[in-house]
C-alpha cells in the first residue's frame, strides 16, 4: 500500500505544481487582457465576473503576490475559471463542461484501444521474431513518425466528400439533440469513426516498436528458456511467460507518455471539428481566449493525472514486485 | 550400472552459419548410464553448457546442431534421437524424460507467477487430464522433497533466497519424475553453505529416485567428490573423460591437470593450487592440432600438428599405484599425444 | 546469466572502442537514417539559395497543381509550395537541434547528479522530472508560447528544450544509479578521486550511447511540437516551415478544393525526417543492446534442404539428422 501512497502524494504534487503554473504565466502577460474583455462585452458583465477576472489574471494590484495566490486558490475549488471569451458570457467550467464527455469518449476510449492492440500485435511481431511479421517494422516507423493530425486531413482528403458514408465534421448531425435515442447514437458513431481510426493507427504504431523490442529482449530471460524446456505450449510460453513480462514497461512507458499522446489526439479534434477540449483550445488560440486556454490546460493536465495515476494501479496490479504483501 | 540411458553420438553444435559459424561443440561421443552423476567440466568457453543447451535443443539463435545424434532410451524401449523428433514430440519429451536445472538462481522463475502455478503448469502441460486440487497437490508434494514448508506455494520468486529458489528449481525438475536431469551450474551463484546443502539434497535425492545426472561447473574439484564419471571439455572437445577417482588420483591429459590444481580440494591431502596460464582459445581462431598446445607444459611439434583422437590409452595402467599392471579399464580414456591411443600402434 | 550463448557468438566485452564505433556505421539502420538525416541538414543551409521562388512571393498562378514550374503546385495566393517546404527545413532542423541540444543538457545536468548524489535533494530533482514528465506537452507549451509577447524560430527552440529534458534526465538517472555502485566506480571513490573528475571520466563516458539516443528523441519530440503549433497557429512569425505550410492549406480549405499538393508534401517530409531519426535512434539501441540485432540470416537451410527458422527455444538441426520440424 505504501507505493499507492506513495504515488497518490506525487499526483497531488504534480497537480499542485500545474495549478500553480497557471496561476504564474498569466502574470507575466504584457498589457490588460480583462480590461480588453470588458471593452468587448460592452457593460454587459457583471462587476463579479469582473473581480473574478481580475483575480485569475493577477491584474488585482492592490493585493500581494501571496494573498493572490489564496484568492486564487480559493477560486479554482469553487470551481471557478472565469468567463470565456469566445463563448461569452458562458463561465469556462460551463464550456469545459461541453467538451469533456466528448473528449473522454473519443481520445480515452482510442487512446486505451490503442494501446492493447499495438501490444498484442507487437507481442506477436517479436515473438515471431524473423518471419515475415518483421517487414512491418519499417511501415510501422514510418507511420508512427506521422503527426496525428496530417493522418487525419489525409484521412479527410480520401474518405470524406458529399456522397461520403463518413462525415468531414463535427460529433453528430448537425439537426439532432443530443439525447440517447439510437439515431443520435448512431449519428454520433458515424462521425466518430474517422477520427478514432485516425488516433488509432497512429498511436498503435508506438506501442507495437516498443512492445516488440520488449518481447525480443525478454525472449532471452532464462525463464523463457525454462518455460521451453517444461515442454509447455508455444502459447503458455508466449503468454504467460514473455508477454507477461514485456507487458510491465510497456505499461510504465503508457503511463509517461499519456501527456504527449494526449497532446497529438487533441490536434485530431481540430482536424474533424470534432467539438471537444482540443477544438475549444485552439479556439481559444485563435482569440486570445486566455481563461479559456488555461482551464482546458488545467482540465487535460488533471485528467492526465488520473489516467496516470490508473495506469499506476494496473501496474501495482501486474507486477508483484512492487506489492507489499504482510 | 552399464545400461545407457542417453548416448550422444558425433554431436556438432555452431554458432552461427556457412563461413562465419564458430564450432562450439566439436564431435562430441558422451554416454550417461542409468542412475549415475556424469560430470562436467571445463573453463567458461569450454563448449560444456553449449553441449548441454544443444543436447535439449534450447540453444538461442544464431546456434544450431550443425550434425550428430542424441539417443535417448526410455525403459525398455527403442531408442530415439531427440534431434529427429518434431516439434510437438520435443515438447512432449522435455520435462518428462529430460528436466534442466539452469545456472541463474535468480532468473529462472517467472517473476510474475507464483511458485504454485510455475510447479503446476508443467503438470498441466503433460497431463492435461489431472484435476488442479491434484496437481497442487504434487507441488506440495515436490517442494516437501526439496525441503521447502507448502505454505512458500503462494509466494512470488523475489521472496525466496536464492538458496530456496534452486531448491524450487530442483523440486520442478523432478515434478515428472524424468530419467535424466541436467544441471547447468546450479550453485555457482550461491554461498559455499548453502551449496553444500543443496548438492547434499541432490546426492540423498537421486538415490531415492534414481534418476542420472549431467552436472556441468567448472569446479572440479567439486565433481570429484560427488560424480560417478568426470568429463572434461576443452576448446569444444571432450579431451578426458574417466570415474571421478581415477581422474583425482591421476589425471592423464595436462589440461585436466592443470584444472584439478586451479580449485582447493574440500577433502583429502592438500594440492598446491598453480592454476594453468594463459587464457581459453578464441572459438573463431581455434589454434591447429590439439586447442590446447599453445597451453600446455608438455606441448611437442606433433601437438601443434595433429589434432588428437579420443581413446584408450596405451601406455596407462589401471590401479598403477597399487602396482597392478592391467591394462587402462574401458571407461578411462584420453585425447593427447602424452597419451597415444591403445590400439594405434605405437 | 547464461554465459555460454552469447559469449561464444557475440564480440566480447572488451573490444576495442574503435571498431565499436565503426560498427555503429556499419548498422544498416543507422546509416540510412543518417543519409536521410544529412540530406535534410544540407537543405536547411543551402534551401534558401536553392528554392526558385521566394516562399512569400505571390503570383498569378492561383492553386495550381504539381507542374514543372512549381513541382510542388502553388497557394491560393500563387505562392510556390516547393520553395516554402524547401526553405521551411530550416526553421524545422534549427528547433530540432537547439531544442535537443538544450534538453540533453539539461536531462544530463538533472539526472546525472540526481542519480549519482543520494539524499533529498536528489529526491527532489527526480520528483521534478516527473512532474515535467507527466504534464501535457501541448497545452503547457501553448499557454507558454501564447504568453511570450514575441515568438521567434530560436524562442520556440527554447522553450521547447527548456520543458522536455524530463524523459532524458529520468533514463539517465536510473543508468547512473545502476553505474554509481559498479566495482570502477566504487574503487575511485574509494581511492579519494573528486566527485566531479568521477562523474566526468568514470560515469559519463559510459552513458554515451544513453545520451545520443535521448537527443535523437528530444529532436523528434521538438520537430513534432514546433509543427503542431505552427499548424494550430501558435508560433515563429514570419518564419516557413513545415507546419505553417499546413496551417495555411487548414485555414485556405485546401481539403474542400482538393488541393492535396498543398499538405501531402510538407507531411511526407516531417514523416520522412521522423523515419530517419527513428532508425538512427533503433541504430543505437541495437548498438546497445545486442539481443535487438537482427543477426543476419534468420532462415536457415538444412541439409534435405528444407528451410528452418532460427527460433529461441527450438535449436534448428543442420546435417546428418534430418530432424522433421512439424507445425
């Protein structure tokens, strides 16, 4: 239990450190961003949402660095992020709100599919080490060095068009309300397709180089040579003796670039329109949207946490080792 | 003691193919009888764990069996060459007929399955009809042999000592009841202690059970006192092989010689320990005629020439100590020219 | 260990560092990459002088596909694609080079001392990495970079190196702590030799191949990111590179009117150089780890002339035994 412990401290660590970037960059922003929201609202914001402004951007010159900091501090566990620019006068937690479930069901589900396929495939690429499997090897460098997103405007290029099965854009047609009735479902599968398929490719090609090593290396362990000499089935011996083993770094190695991989899926959001955290954030690039841009941060960066933080459990789960059993 | 249970015949083990192949293990003629301790010995690089991987055919890639025969003869029945059977057939064989315990304490059990399931899998695996409270039964069984309480069933390799997890090792390799057991090294990474406990085991256990044994270290010194017969390899050969006390009393080729005053004897009159100089041949440059000339303290022309045949010596008398005067018995022979071989004519 | 397998067929331990090194070329891997590697360094020196039209320049030729006067086709602004892929390496291999540069410094100066000093301090620092390790890339170096009143080829290169020395500092700590009780390095310490002079000649000689393959990596990981963020528009001004070549043919619709000249090149190039760096990178884990190398024929013929595949666990036989391989 002292290793969950252990690893619970440092998320809380890390989270602490991410909320407090954001609270530091924003400092550092030349000229008065509020003050050119409020211009824009034309009085139509309340002087609360203003103060509240004023505090996540440090512009609150009467009070000290620290007791921004508490004020701050206050108002994120309020749940407070302020007020988005592009989506005004919604509250960035409202828009956050809209764009989650979408995130979540699109970059978590292929992310995770990812992930198992590669490793299966790759389990197979490097037991069968020098058949014909290792002609994927070169075709799978290349693809992985393939930025998300290009993979996904090819993807446009070639399978979408007006007589297209596979929509260009967006989560679900457009004419459909969100409510779970089997043509929304299916709405939204339909346009979920491409751009799973696109994370999917790419991600995989990762997991299958390195998962493939691993079984190459693990092959030589002298318990996969006693496993062969028991005389148990070439399966027994993939499975449950190399995989088995292989599969422990390749989880660490998920687990530390879940922040990288998150990065390229959101680029794939851009591409289709498809309206999660990573469309929202590149809207908020385009119009200086800063509340916005640091709660999609502070959003993705907590998320990532406790995909890690779940992958941490996995692992504590696989490998013995790290048990402490008394 | 007479009866064969596994003859290797002509085995020729490389690395590596066509040109670039280095002969590891080269002609090797090797019999194990019935209920007996062969030992082997020899440097590392010798060929002795390349002859036992070979044999079993667990060599990694790049080696392969370049030619040869291994006949293993199973109670009352004919003989088989384990380097013709398929696939299927080999991985019914291992384990049930052949067990192997490795060198590495440590790495040989899978770190992620506990003992009980790493025992019960090979059971599994050759009786797929046994029930699991049966099997469990036998590992439970199995470790009780080797002195382990069953209550270690449930624990995970690194909460063994290394001690224990040879003795684990031991105890699978007997789970089948095979005929042969081959150990590679099995103490070398333990201390002198628990070595003595564990070669003790073996020893009471093999009587018990009568299964043969094929010890390869390279301390000789340790053969002597628990072998039957001790062969010695060198530069992929085999260039002595004779029971352990005749070898100890008089070693005839001057590497064993020198192999025998490399270790400090456990018991008996004390050796002055001189080691051999220099270092093992480079496989891919072997020296011409015998490997070991370029060693040898006895080296003539003829041994940079000509390559030495395996035989009986002429010139050696069994018991000579005791002034008998037969001739050297079947069992002891010897590849070096100090030797020449009895019926050669010289 | 199992010493007699790898012993008797791979080169030991003690072979000279020069035809190490001469090998590492020699790895077919390894040198295509370097090949491709070099052929984009000249580009980024020689591409402006080489491009036929000025990327900015603007023409009559309004989206035009590939032709032999603009190999590449041309913008909605007339502008010639080629010249702006060929001078945009560039801007692409100064990011990937400072970036790495910086990065491996850092991960060398962090994970080194975190790994060879013991204690909290160096606690602290691994606690840091980690935390540098899991934070996400692209969002943290797009509220920076948004942030930055100006951005420029180099301040991108910066700030790219600046947050991604995590991954480095972390391999190259768990190597140093596994160096830091080797019997060497125990015995200089032993002897009274100063920390730095054993970090210096005893550890970081050893972790050479560590520290290239980490640079290798943070190149492709600040190629990939300075794209991106050209893509999504954060990023170098004035400046062409691969990803603004992207960002324009999004924004311009060049899906919507089929003008796949307009990305499918600058995409090639960034998976091509991507390619490149991951074979030079497989190169030197091979080089490391010699269990990874291909080990030339991996077939072999027996003597009734079957083929066999050379496989752990099943020693193929050769000659006189014809062994009949099943399944």
């Amino acid at each position: 239990m002292s290793y969950l412990l252990k690893r619970i401290a440092f998320y809380v660590f890390t989270a602490w450190a991410a909320v407090t970037i954001n609270f530091l960059i924003p400092r550092a922003i030349p000229g008065d961003p509020v003050q050119a929201l409020i211009t824009r609202s034309r009085g139509q914001m309340t002087s609360e949402a203003v103060q509240s402004l004023y505090v996540l951007f440090g512009l609150d010159k009467d009070a000290s660095l620290v007791e921004q900091y508490f004020t701050y501090l206050g108002q994120l566990l309020r749940g407070d992020l302020g007020l988005s620019f592009t989506y005004f006068p919604s509250p960035v937690s409202q828009v956050i709100g809209d764009g989650l479930p979408w995130t979540l069901g699109l970059v978590g589900i292929t992310t995770v599919l990812g992930f198992l396929i590669g490793t299966a495939l790759g389990t197979g690429i490097g037991w069968r080490r020098g058949s014909w499997a290792d002609a994927l090897i070169p075709v799978t460098t290349f693809v992985s060095s393939i930025p998300y997103f290009w993979l996904g405007l090819i993807a446009i290029a070639l399978l979408t068009g007006p007589d297209s099965f596979f929509p260009a854009s967006g989560a679900y047609d457009g004419g459909l309300v969100p409510n779970p009735d089997p043509q929304f479902i299916g709405s939204v599968l339909r346009h979920g397709i491409l751009p799973a398929f696109t994370i999917l490719i790419s991600s995989m090609a990762g997991w299958i180089l390195s998962m493939r090593n691993m079984m190459v290396t693990v092959s030589s362990e002298d318990y996969v040579t006693v496993a062969h000499a028991k005389g148990l089935s070439d399966r027994r011996v993939m499975v449950g003796y190399a995989a088995r083993n292989a599969l422990l770094p390749n989880v660490s190695g998920f687990a530390l670039s879940l922040g990288f991989i998150v990065g390229g899926t959101l680029l794939v959001e851009i591409v289709f329109s498809y309206p999660g955290l990573g469309l929202q954030l590149f809207q908020a690039v385009g119009a200086k949207d800063y509340p916005l841009m640091q709660g999609v941060f502070l959003i993705i960066t907590l998320s990532v946490l406790l995909a890690n933080f779940l992958a941490d459990v996995a692992y504590l789960a696989l490998d013995p080792r790290t048990r402490r059993e008394g | 003691m007479t009866d064969a249970v596994l003859e290797i015949r002509g085995l020729n083990v490389d690395y590596g193919l066509g040109d670039e192949a280095v002969h590891a293990v080269r002609d090797v003629d090797l019999t194990l009888h019935r209920g007996e301790v062969l030992g082997l010995a020899g440097e590392s690089g010798s060929g002795k764990s390349t002859l036992a991987y070979g044999l079993t055919r667990l060599l990694p890639p790049p080696g392969v069996i370049a030619g040869g025969e291994v006949l293993y003869h199973p109670d009352g029945g004919a003989p088989v060459d384990v380097l013709r059977m398929t696939l299927p057939e080999l991985r019914k064989f291992r384990w049930a007929e052949t067990a192997i315990v490795f060198q590495g304490a440590m790495n040989s059990l899978n770190p992620v399955h506990r003992i009980s399931s790493q025992l019960t899998d090979v059971i599994k695996a050759h009786d797929p009809r046994s029930t699991p409270a049966s099997r469990l039964a036998r590992a439970r069984e199995m470790l009780r042999l080797v002195g382990i309480s069953a209550d270690r069933l449930d624990s995970y390799p690194h909460q063994l000592s290394g001690g224990m997890r040879q003795r684990v090792m031991i105890g699978m390799a007997l789970a089948l009841e095979p005929k042969v057991v081959i150990m590679d090294e099995p103490t070398t990474a333990l201390d002198v202690v628990v070595q003595r406990q564990i070669l003790r085991q073996l020893v009471e256990l093999r009587e018990r059970l009568g299964f043969s044994v094929v010890f390869i270290t390279h301390d000789l010194s340790l053969l002597v006192e628990f072998s039957d017969r001790i062969a010695i390899m060198y530069g992929g050969r085999i260039v002595e092989e004779a029971t352990s006390a005749d070898l100890y009393r008089d070693p005839l080729h001057p590497y064993s010689h020198g192999l025998l005053n490399s270790f400090p004897a456990l018991r008996g009159p004390k050796r002055e320990l001189t080691g051999i100089p220099g270092s093992p041949p480079d496989l891919r440059a072997m020296p011409p005629g015998c490997a070991f000339h370029p060693r040898c303290p006895h080296a003539m022309e003829r041994c940079g020439v000509e390559v030495p045949v395996l035989g009986i010596p002429g010139d050696v008398r069994s018991g000579h100590d005791a002034g008998a005067n037969e001739p050297a018995p079947a069992d002891r022979t010897v590849a070096c020219w100090l030797h020449p071989v009895h019926d050669d004519g010289l | 260990m199992t010493v007699v397998p790898s012993t008797a067929a791979a080169t030991p331990a003690a072979t000279p560092v020069k035809r190490r090194r001469l090998r590492f070329v020699a790895n077919r891997k390894a040198s295509i990459g370097l090949a491709v590697l070099g052929f984009f360094a000249l580009l980024a020196i020689i591409g402006p002088w080489i491009a036929p039209y000025d990327p900015s320049g603007r023409s009559s030729d309004l989206l035009q596909g590939p032709s032999t006067a603009h190999w590449f086709g041309t913008t909605h602004l007339g502008q010639d694609i080629f010249s702006q892929v060929v001078v945009g390496t560039r801007s692409v291999m100064v990011v990937g080079f400072i970036a790495g540069l910086v990065a491996t410094i850092l991960s060398i100066l962090v994970g080194v001392t975190s790994g060879y000093l013991a204690g909290a301090g160096s606690e602290m620092l691994s606690a840091l990495s980690n935390v540098f390790l899991v934070l996400p890339a692209l969002p943290l170096m797009i509220i920076i970079t948004s942030t930055l009143p100006e951005t420029s080829t180099l301040t991108i290169a910066l700030v790219i190196g600046l947050t991604s020395w995590a991954w480095g500092a972390r391999v190259l700590r768990a190597q140093t702590l596994s160096l830091r009780g080797r019997d060497y390095v125990e015995a200089a310490r032993a002897t009274g030799e100063k920390t730095w002079r054993i970090i210096l000649f005893e550890i970081l000689p050893n972790l050479t191949a560590v520290i290239a393959s980490g640079f290798v990596g943070t190149v492709i990981f600040a190629v990939t990111l300075e794209i991106t963020l050209a893509f999504i528009g954060v990023g170098a001004g004035g400046d062409w590179n691969w990803g603004t070549v992207l960002y324009w043919a999004q924004s311009q619709q060049a899906l919507a009117q089929g003008a796949w000249w307009w990305f499918v090149p600058a995409g090639l190039a960034i998976a091509l150089l991507g390619t490149a760096l991951s074979l030079v990178n497989f190169g030197i884990d091979e080089f490391v780890s010699p269990r990874l190398r291909g080990g030339g024929k991996t077939n072999v013929k027996t003597a009734d002339g079957r083929t066999v595949r050379m496989r752990v666990g099943f020693t193929p036989v050769l000659g006189n035994a014809e062994g009949r391989e099943g399944s």
